[in-house]
C-alpha cells in the first residue's frame, strides 16, 4: 500500500509539472514537462546515489579509515540479511545522517563527522538501522525522485514569474498565458509540491524508526540519538542542506533555519517519534 501511495505522488507531481508547462506554453508545454519528466526519472533512477552524495560533498570511507564503523554496519546487515552499503563520510561538524542508492545492491549510508564523534555506539547503531530500514524499503529512490521532482517545479515556477513580469508567456498560438492562471502556478505549485514531498516523508520516518529499531533491538537508543540530534540541529542549520532534499536525512537539518523552511519540514516531530520508539521498547520488554 505505502509503494502504491508513493507512485500515486510521484506522478501528482509530475503531473504538476506539466500543469506548469501548460499554462506558460500550452499543449507543446505540457509535452515539454512530460517528457523532462519522463528523462529526470529515467536519470536519477540510475544516478540517485551519486546525486545525493555530491550535493553535500561526500567523501568516501575506507575500512582502514574507520574499521569499528564498518563492523558496526557488518553486523547490522547481517542481522537485517542486507548487502553492505558503501559507506561516506559528509565533512560538517553538525550531525546529521543521510541513505541513498536505487535499491540494496547499489546503496550508499553517508554520515557527518559530528555524527560519528557526538553519539555513542548503540545510538549509532540506532542511527545506521534507520538508514538501512530506508534502503530496504526503497525511500532512498522515492525520496531523490521527488526532490528531484520538487526542485524542477520550484526552477519551473520562478522561471514562469520572471515571465508574468515582463510578458513573456504564450501558449503554441503565440497568445499571452492567463495572468491569473499563471501567479497561480507561480504560488501554488512549489507549495503542493513542498506538500506532496511532506507527505511521502513523514510517513516513512516513522516506518524507518520501527524497522531500525527491529534491526538494531534498541529502539531506546534511537530515541537518544533522535533527541541529541535535533537539540543540536536546532541550533546550527548544515551548510549546503536546501528544502528539497532535507527529507533524505534521519533529522531535518534546517531546523534551525525558521520561517517556511521549518514550517514546511519533511520530518515529524522528534517528540513523537521518540515517543513511538518508547511504545515500541514497551512492547519488546513486555514479550
């Protein structure tokens, strides 16, 4: 059910994409979109790992760089019967954690530098079986396709206002755009796209917490982690994070930032999810 509601929103906002196109250009633009559509799915279906990794910079991590973090990740992947992802390596103090990669076979786990010296082993731990339960279930692609997607949209729609200002939006006849139809693709198209991306979030984040607490049997410490995490992003936002892609990471790293970027975050509230992770220690002790 959950792959069938990502599909369905996945192509609500390729849909709104073209919606875009055909207002600015009419049925030629609604094809162009279409077809950008179709080739921006197509190119980060193969390439969504590497996308990822190069926004924030990642760098690779050797076993003899950090052999106690690939023993770690050895022994949750076994234990979750997952392949060993590739392992990178973000260089900013602000700790934060990110998966990525199409499916099991083709994944990569980046984690910051902060991360690696602020949590302790069973936190990490927590941490990185979050990230492997993403993987699993395919979050890792759904959500670089629909950042991919949303930040299109956003280009699309700042192109189409700079347009509406100087006049220079016309369908194939070569007539002006409806002026009102246009500000309201310019308004209220990156915000359904920012809405559709929330909503393909928040709901995983909380199955990634179940599963990782099932894979790392201490759902406890993935609360710790959750709470260490948030208190400190809540103060310093990391470099280079931007609204479409906040929602690979297991904490919004834009936290801090305030105003729409916070109002709008991909995650649900830590207190919540710590609170779900609680209930699920319950249950484990109860058994």
């Amino acid at each position: 059910m959950n792959r069938v509601k990502s599909v369905m929103l996945l192509t609500l906002l390729s849909v709104i994409l073209m919606a875009i196109g055909g207002v600015v250009g009419g049925r030629s633009g609604a094809f162009t979109m279409l077809l950008i559509s179709f080739a921006m799915n197509f190119y980060t279906y193969w390439n969504c790992d590497k996308m990822a990794l190069r926004a924030y910079n990642a760098q690779p991590l050797s076993e003899s760089d950090v052999p106690e973090l690939y023993q770690l990740v050895r022994d949750l992947t076994e234990r979750a019967h997952m392949p060993m992802p590739r392992l990178y390596v973000i260089p900013t103090d602000v700790p934060n954690a990110f998966a990525t990669g199409r499916n099991e076979n083709h994944a990569a786990v980046a984690v910051t530098e902060g991360i690696l010296s602020m949590l302790d082993r069973d936190e990490l731990a927590g941490v990185l079986s979050h990230e492997l339960s993403h993987i699993r279930h395919r979050d890792t692609l759904i959500m670089t396709l629909a950042a991919s997607i949303a930040t299109a949209i956003s280009y699309i729609a700042n192109a189409a206002q700079w347009l509406a200002i100087f006049g220079g939006a016309r369908d194939e006849e070569g007539r002006n755009s409806n002026p009102i139809a246009l500000l309201v693709t310019i308004v209220v198209a990156p915000l359904a796209a920012t809405l559709i991306q929330l909503a393909l979030s928040r709901s995983r984040e909380f199955m990634a917490d179940a599963s990782g607490a099932a894979i790392s049997g201490k759902p406890l410490a993935l609360a710790s982690a959750l709470e260490k995490l948030d208190a400190y992003a809540h103060h310093k936002v990391m470099a280079d994070a931007k609204p479409a892609t906040s929602g690979l990471f297991i904490i919004n790293p834009l936290a801090g930032a305030g105003g729409v970027a916070n109002l709008f975050s991909t995650h649900p509230s830590t207190e919540e999810r710590v609170e779900k992770l609680r209930e699920i220690a319950a249950q484990m002790h109860s058994f």
